[in-house]
C-alpha cells in the first residue's frame, strides 16, 4: 500500500511526462501533491442575466449562441473567433484568441456557460477569452474552482486532475498530525475533510471550516518546532560573562545614546551574563543605532577576554563598518582587523594567522569570515548585519568557528509583532524605538507621472546645491516574462543622461552586476563621482552617503511600504533636509491609501503593522532563507487570533509532553517539516 511519501509517478494518471512538468514545481511526493493548494479561488455558482453583467467585474452568464462563430486572421500567429450569445435579457459579443477549434466546437441554439471578466458598456456586453462549456457539463464552471500557482508545461485542469487522483488514492492513508484533544478543544474539522474541501469545496462555508483547520495546524507545528528549538538552546550552557565597568565604552562615544539603545544594551549583556548561550535579534528603524549597541556587546565580550565577530552581506557595508567601528574600538584597546573577498591573499593569510593566534579581538568582514581557512582562538561573540540577507545556515557556519558563541543579529527591517514570531520565533527580540535626537524627518510627497520634468527640475536644483539623488526603478516584464532589471535601469539611465541631463554625472547600478562592480558604482556615489544613482532595490541595503538628500521611486505602487520604507532610509542621513518622492499613476483605491501611509509617518513598526494589514506577510518572506518552513495555508495578516490560539495550545501541549513521546504523529510532522526546510537550504 502507498504511503505519502511514494513517488507521483504511481499514482494513476500521472504518466512520465505528466511527472515531469509536476517536479518543476516541486511535487515529487503524494504528499507534495496534495498539499500544492490554492493560491486563490474563482467562485463560479452564480450565473447572472447578461442585463445584469457590471462592466469591470468577472462573472459567469448562461447564454445561447445565436449565429454562427466567424474566423478572423489578423496577422500571423493571431487569429480570432468571434461570436454572438443571447438570453432573454440581452447580447454578449464574445471573442476567442487563437483558440481556433471553438469555431467548430460552438452550436448554433446550443446554451453555454461564459465566465469571464464584462467589458464593454451597458447597452454593448462583450468579453475576452471567457472559459466556456456547454450549459450541461459543468466541470470548470458552476462550483467555487480552485486556481493553483502553475509552471510551463501545467495547466490548471491538469494539476486539477492530478490532485484529484492523488486524493483518492491517499484517502486511508492520511495520518492527521493534530492530537484529537487539540482539535476538538478549537472545533477543527478532520483532516480528510479539509484536504477534499480545501481543492474541491462543495460551498463556501465548507472552503471556510477547511481552511481554518489547515491553517491553525501549520502554526500549531511551527509553534512547537520553534519553541523545541528554543528549548535545545536554552539547554546549552556557556561560562557566564563578569560584570564590565561599561564607562569607558560609553564615554568614548561622541554622543549619548538614547534610552531604547541603552535598554537593548541591557538585554544584551543580562544574556551574556546569564551563563546561556545568547540568540538575540536587535531590531530597530534606519538610522536607530543598531550598531552602538552591537559595539556595546562587542566591548563587553572582548573584557571577558573573548573574541567577537561581525558579519555583513556586502564587502561596501563591511568596510563602512570598519571604517565606523574600528577607530572607536582601538582606542579602547580593542585590537580590530578586516575581512572580505577582496582582502589579498597575502593580508588575508596574515588576518587568519592572527585570528587563530588571539591577537585580533574584533574582525569585520563578509562570508569570508566563514570560510574554511579562518580559524579563531576564542571567538565568543557573533553579529550579523541585515539579518533577512543572511539564512540560518550562514549564521550557524559563524557560529561553529567557536564553541556555543553568543548570536546577536541585527536587522533594520521594522517587523510587527506577530510576524517576528514566525520569522524570529528561535531568537529573543531587543526593539529601538526611538530615533536619536535632531534627526530631521525626510518629507515624502506621492505625486503623478505627470509631475516628471517638476521633479527633473527639483533634481537638478539639488545637485546644484551639491546634493545627490537616487531614482529607483521597478524592473521592467522582459520577452519571457520573468522580469529584467538590467534593462528597466540601463534604459532610463541612458534616457536620463541623454535627454534630462546631459550636463551631470548619472551612474546605474543592479543585480546582475558582478558584486565587485556594484560595490565601485555605489563606492564612486559614496565619494560624489556622481550626482543621480538609477537602481533597482539592490540599494535597498547600501553603503550611507550622508549627501544623498532625494529619493525618487517610479511606479512606487510596485513596491511594499516596507521595502518603501526602507529605500527612504537611504536618504537623511546627512545634516541636509532629505525628500522621498513616490510616483504612481495607479488610481485604485487600496494603493492610494498605502502611499499615503509613507506620507503621514516616518515610523517603521507603524509603516510594517500597515504592511501587514493591506499586504500581507510576502513582503517581509519574500526569498528570503530565515530557515524556517514557510506558510502555506496561513496568512499571517489576517490570520494573527489563531495565530495566538495555536501558539498557546502549542505550549500547552509540550508543557504535559515535552518530548512528544505520547504524540508520536505530531512529532514526526514537526520533524518533517523543518528537515525538509534545512534539506532545502543546504
């Protein structure tokens, strides 16, 4: 008999090819292929009159078809079929791309069900490319269709099909991972059920009880694999740190540091006193003084006669840390070094030996720093920069360079609350909340494409006053689809250099570009080579150029508020007032009123909960290796009451069962779920 991890290939239906087109998504397993759900659903039981289709809207019609189809050849490769469907309250004129067959296929007098999106006005009804089938068939219309994410080669019917036949042969079979006392205790439907309703759901209301059920499982389990992997840590027992007199790291700083960085500081240091091994995120706003307080840490370890490591993704934020951090550390005796790709050999052999040997106390670098040759006497402190640039896996390559040294990482990506649960439920969570006092806010206006030689001119009056700028573009839909940065900048570089400004230095840069030719672009804008950046987000985490002072975002409704937020951050660094200036031509309402947001506050932890709530988690997983299973049911954004439930059901389940011995099933699932994740990024 089957089990669910048997291979597609034996599952009737699903020939060698079929099997093919499948694994390019990644479905390998009957398991894989029952749980490929829906990314949304079409809800196909209302049929209207055509009198009452609302231009704008997708809607199905019954109609009968009233005069033969006609063939249009327009041009090579694009044919049309046209035809006329009426009922008893009026006519549909509706036309066919390159689906030439329908011209045979459609009956004269025959009915048919037409869903699709109502064009045209109210006295003229038309549509485009509708799904059709006979008024008796009924297999893609007259029921709620679930619309699955697809790849070349899959199309919705097929993988439909597939996943019915994979249903069925799995029925017996599925194992439900939910103790029966959690589920009854939350009214959860069986899993049987919610696997049958959650791809062919017989109402709304039966989608509805399926999707609450698979919903709260996925984060009843990441609940108890966190808190489990919270619990291993917390078992690992360190030498705890002595008290350090911290006056004289504070009285070398040419400023006070505000009470949300001297909180975090506590945090940090009651950790590495407390004799286990610390795992701390210190989460704060551009521009906060994350880096103070990794510099606190820092001073701390080094007392403790340890060595401390930090490590940032790009060898431009390496080196403006060093610059930064390294003066400030030496004179209070704290012996620093750096590390990069591009250290030579001969510096970086030097740096290693060094390292090993105990004379260096604190070294910045990029992955180098994790690279097989460097070997540390005593490294018991690591720091990670931009933590959502780095997985789980290079932050414990770090970390294995000593024994159970302390992790503080760092990220400047406001998160809410809930969402730092998912995506740092194994770390402890340090806030700043509070910007350093004198920091201008950076005026930010959303304006429309008409507004662009305005805009122009402002720029020039800026970079005549000896201020930089960046413009962001979004990338641009190349020939195939998938989208192209390197033209979307390159083009409007050259459009600005060319036609705008001819008489100023514009410079691009983007991520197709060989990382060492990046960091001398952003390098050249640092030192004011250049007066106006073109990029993609890549600038999203850059070097600081304090002279900067606008930011110009086209098509900004392409962009989250976080990511928004954080390409604003690059700006108002210096003592010069800074602008953001959005442009957006999209006139939907929701959009509108996320743009406004970035103009009423400078807040990030405001700007991400918004994020949140109009957007949901994507922006904040994006590609983003955190290493933990990602959500597949779940919304996070709407879904924070269970989120609370499952979470606290979780705890109470391992505080009568620690080690799920009495709940095998669960554990298996939990196990599975984030191997799988580890497998994935290994």
């Amino acid at each position: 008999m089957a089990d669910l991890t048997t291979g597609i290939r034996s599952i009737k239906g699903i020939g060698e090819q079929r099997a093919k087109a499948l694994e390019k998504l990644g479905i390998h397993t009957l398991r894989d292929l029952i749980s490929w759900f829906p990314r949304k659903y079409d809800d196909r039981t209302q049929v209207r009159r055509i009198a009452d289709l609302v231009p704008g809207e997708t809607a199905c019609v019954s109609a009968m078809i009233a005069s033969p189809p006609t063939l249009h050849r327009v041009r090579k490769g694009m044919e049309l079929v046209k035809v006329r469907a009426v009922d008893a309250t009026g006519v549909l004129d509706v036309t066919f791309f390159n689906q030439t067959w329908l011209k045979a296929s459609l009956q004269v007098g025959e009915s048919y069900i037409f869903c699709g999106k109502a064009e045209g006005n109210l006295l003229h009804r038309q549509m485009t490319s509708p799904i059709v089938e006979p008024e008796g068939v009924r297999e893609v219309t007259g029921r709620i269709v679930p619309i699955y994410p697809l790849t070349a080669g899959v199309s919705q019917r097929m993988l439909s099909r597939s996943i019915r036949q994979g249903l069925d042969a799995c029925a017996a079979i599925l194992p439900d991972a939910l103790p029966d006392e959690v589920r009854l205790a939350h009214n959860l439907c069986r899993i049987g059920y919610a696997y049958e309703n959650i791809h062919f759901p017989e109402s709304a209301e039966a989608l509805d009880i399926a999707r609450r059920r698979l919903a709260f499982e996925e984060l009843f389990l990441f609940s108890i694999g966190l808190q489990r992997l919270k619990s291993r840590r917390e078992l690992i027992r360190t030498t705890p740190c002595k008290a350090v007199d911290m006056a004289p790291f504070y009285d070398a700083l040419p400023f006070t540091l505000t009470s949300a960085q001297r909180r975090c500081v506590e945090e940090t240091l009651s950790d590495m006193r407390s004799g286990g091994a610390m795992n701390r995120l210190c989460q704060g706003d551009v521009g906060s003084g994350k880096t103070m307080v990794a510099a606190a840490a820092v001073y701390f370890a080094v007392k403790n006669g340890l060595q401390a490591a930090l490590m940032a993704p790009t060898e431009i934020l390496a080196q403006q840390h060093y610059n930064g951090l390294a003066p400030l550390m030496e004179e209070l005796g704290v012996r620093c070094a750096l590390l990069t790709g591009s250290t030579a050999a001969k510096e970086k052999k030097a740096v290693s030996a060094r390292l090993s040997a105990g004379e260096i106390d604190f070294v910045i670098g990029t992955h180098a720093l994790i690279s097989g040759s460097v070997e540390y006497a005593r490294l018991g402190l690591v720091v990670t920069d931009e933590q959502h640039r780095f997985g789980v896996a290079q932050r414990a390559a770090l970390a294995e360079k000593g024994l159970h040294p302390h992790i503080l990482v760092m990220s400047a990506t406001p998160i809410p609350r809930t969402l730092a649960l998912i995506l740092y439920g194994d770390l402890d969570v340090s806030v700043i909340d509070q910007l350093p006092p004198g920091r201008r806010p950076i005026q930010t206006y959303t304006v429309p494409g008409s507004y662009h030689q305005r805009i122009y001119a402002f720029l020039r009056k800026q970079v005549s006053q000896g201020r930089q700028a960046y413009v962001v573009c979004p990338m641009v839909e190349g020939g195939d689809q998938l989208p192209d940065e390197r033209k979307a900048v390159t083009e409007y570089a050259k459009m600005l250099q060319t036609e705008v400004f001819p008489d100023l230095r514009v410079a691009y840069v983007h991520g197709k570009m060989k990382p060492r030719e990046k960091d001398a672009v952003m390098m050249a804008f640092a030192g004011h080579e250049t007066d106006i950046l073109v990029s993609t987000t890549v600038i999203e985490v850059g070097v600081d150029v304090p002279n900067a002072a606008v930011m110009v975002v086209e098509n900004a409704e392409r962009f989250g508020l976080s990511q928004l937020h954080q390409l604003r951050g690059r700006v108002g660094r210096g003592g010069h007032q800074s602008y953001c200036i959005l442009i957006s031509d999209n006139k939907n309402e929701e959009t509108l009123e996320r743009l406004k947001v970035m103009t009423k506050t400078s807040d990030g932890f405001k700007i991400a909960e918004e994020d949140l709530r109009l957007r949901g988690p994507g922006d904040f997983f994006g590609e983003r290796q955190h290493g933990l299973p990602g959500l597949r049911v779940a919304d996070i954004g709407c879904d924070t009451r269970l989120l609370q439930e499952a979470r606290l059901s979780a705890l109470e389940l391992l505080a009568h069962d620690p080690t799920l011995e009495k709940h095998p099933a669960t554990a298996r699932r939990v196990e599975e779920l984030f191997q799988q994740k580890a497998d994935a990024m290994n």
